[in-house]
C-alpha cells in the first residue's frame, strides 16, 4: 500500500561533476561546497551527520555540527560520556554525512577518530557563551533523565557554584575525524547522478574516482 511518500520525486538539474576537474585534495572541494550553503544563507550548513559503531557492532547516527576543518580532518566537539563518545572510545572509527538540499548536493567522509588536546578543546570551550558552558555541566548527555525541572536545577546548581568563569568539563572536549575516504555526489536529472571517491593513499595524497550512480 501506497503512503504518502512513495509518490515525491525531484528531478534535479544541476551543474555536473568531472574526476578530471574536481580539486586534487578533497578538503577543499568540502570546503567549497560549505562556503556555497553559506553564501546561500541556509540554515546550519556545516550541520552533519555522524555515525558511529559501538563495541557491540550496532550502528547509531546523530546530528551534530562541524566546528573546525583543516589538515588533520573533522573537528567537532561533545561530552565523552554521551553514547557516541562511549562507542568512539570502543571503535574509533566513524562516518559523517553532509546534505545541502538547495544545491542538491551530499558528502561522505569516512575516517579514524582522535581526542584534540586539552588545550584545544578548552580554547573552544571557552568561546561558547556562558549558558551553553553551565549546560555542558548540567546535562549528564545520553544519560535517563526524570523530568526537564531536573535538568533546569542542575543547571542552576551550576551557575551558582560557577559564578566567574566556567572551567571546562573534564568528560567535554573535542575530537577529529581523520579522513580515510571521501565521496561527493551531485544529484543529476533522471537519477544519474554524478559520484566521485577519493580514497586516501598509503603515503599522502588521494587517489580519485568516478562511481555508478
């Protein structure tokens, strides 16, 4: 039986992708293709997918936001006790998605996870407004909670002990996904669309590839 979604369809008709053209180093046609959204004014265009494979072999996949790329990868930030820093610390390995609607455009990029330095991570802890600080204390992210009054006493609780400056949490910090693979795809008319890889070398750089739609 038919429901209500079976029938959506989009032809998309946008501006191709060439093996021969696209950037030899992915990082920078990611990094472009950020820049486009941003430049469009969409709503959190750095917003990504990250999927990560606890010690049980189960995937799980959340959203969350890119807060740094350069050289070494993905970087983004999150409590250590949350499921995904749990699995992370089981299977450092993840995978994370980008989707930008407009430009019908996605990215993939799969890789090894490290912790950043402690220096790192309170360098951007400290840029995060005060709220988002105390609510890094009060949230036992990924943890049962009874009720959202709970949630607001803890943060209370917190605000009155950190009445100056709010020291980094010791279970917060930020992590970087180290690419191993890349693909980018372009949504083209009749569902053929266009997907090259890049898949990491043994000693620098990246091999590139076109894949069947």
């Amino acid at each position: 039986m038919a429901d209500e979604f079976s029938e959506l369809r989009i032809d998309y008709d946008s501006p191709g992708l060439d093996v021969a053209t696209v950037p030899e180093d992915p990082t920078e046609l990611l990094r472009a293709w950020l820049h486009d959204s941003l430049a469009a004014q969409d709503l959190e265009p750095h917003a990504m997918t990250l999927a990560t494979v606890g010690g049980d072999g189960a995937p799980s996949a959340r959203v969350l936001l890119l807060r740094g790329l350069d050289t070494r990868g993905l970087v983004f930030y999150t409590n250590t006790r949350s499921r995904k820093g749990v699995e992370l610390a089981a299977n450092p390995r993840a995978a994370a998605t980008f989707y930008w609607p407009r430009f019908h455009r996605q990215a993939r990029v799969e890789g090894s996870v490290t912790r950043l330095s402690d220096d790192e991570s309170d360098a951007y802890f400290a840029s995060r407004p005060r709220d988002s600080r105390i609510g890094a204390w009060a949230s036992e992210q990924s943890a049962p909670l009874a009720s959202r009054a709970e949630l607001l006493r803890r943060c209370a609780e917190f605000e009155a002990r950190f009445r100056d400056s709010v020291p980094r949490p010791p279970h917060w910090g930020g992590y970087v996904l180290a690419p191993l693979r890349f693909e980018f795809w372009q949504g083209r008319p009749s569902r053929l669309h266009d997907r090259i890889v890049y898949t990491r070398r043994a000693h620098s750089g990246f091999e590139r590839a076109r894949l069947a739609p």
